[in-house]
C-alpha cells in the first residue's frame, strides 16, 4: 500500500505534534503540580498513538533502504550489550559529569550517546580472543 506524500507528511506533522505535545505538555503540567502528571505521558494517549502512527510508516518507507537496513542490523546484533551496558554507562556518565537525570537535554540526548557507546565497546569486546566467546 502506498501513501501519497500528502498524507504521509500530515502523518509525520501530527507525529511531531504529539511528540512535542508528550514532552512540553508532561513538562509544564509536572513542573506546575510538583509532580509527574500522566495527562499526556504514556503509550494510550493521544499524543503516544500519533507518535507511533508515524514512527510505523516512516519505518515502513524506510524498509527498502539497503543503508537503514544495514544499520538495524548493526544496533539488532548489539542488542544484549546495549540492554546490559545502558544502564551502566548512564549512572557511570551522570554521576562522572554530574548531570541531572530529569532535564529533558538528558533524557533526549542521552540515547544518542549512549547507544553509539555500547556498540563500541561490544565491537571491541569481541575482538578481545578470551572475552568474544562471552560476548556474542
């Protein structure tokens, strides 16, 4: 099935919408009660469903790209490391920097440091001949 660009861009937009509206909204309404408000937060609302609308068909566009698919592949073959070494180096890497793990650059930055680190240190832990055979 193909979606004419119209679509799939009006799909993308109200994605965005309920991403930012997830964030800002969590946010705002968190800061002004002095607590986590679940109004916009969560995978049953509103804003959770556009996200995941979008997120399936930028997904399903971007199936037939060899450089995507290769990529998957990369972060699917490091996908234990990445489950155990997460939340090591997050701990180790805030308590080191001092960061506060509730600002939204933490939480919106971090997987994409996180992530990439993983991978690296499961690329060299199995090149290492005693730990490869732990690592797989």
């Amino acid at each position: 099935m193909i979606v004419a660009k119209r679509t799939r861009l009006i799909i993308y937009a109200t994605g965005m919408a309920g991403f930012l509206a997830q964030i800002i909204g969590t946010y705002f309404l968190s800061y002004l009660k002095g607590e986590i408000v679940e109004t916009f937060k969560g995978y049953f609302n509103l804003p959770g469903a556009l996200e995941a609308i979008a997120v399936f068909l930028l997904v399903k566009e971007l199936s037939n790209n060899k450089k995507v698919w290769k990529i998957t592949e990369i972060i699917a073959n490091c996908s234990m490391e990445i489950y155990f070494f997460n939340s090591i180096l997050i701990s180790s890497i805030r308590d080191v920097l001092g960061l506060d793990r509730y600002s939204l650059l933490f939480r919106l930055g971090m997987p994409f440091v996180i992530i990439p680190l993983c991978i690296m240190i499961t690329y060299i832990l199995r090149k290492i001949p005693a730990i490869k055979r732990l690592v797989p």
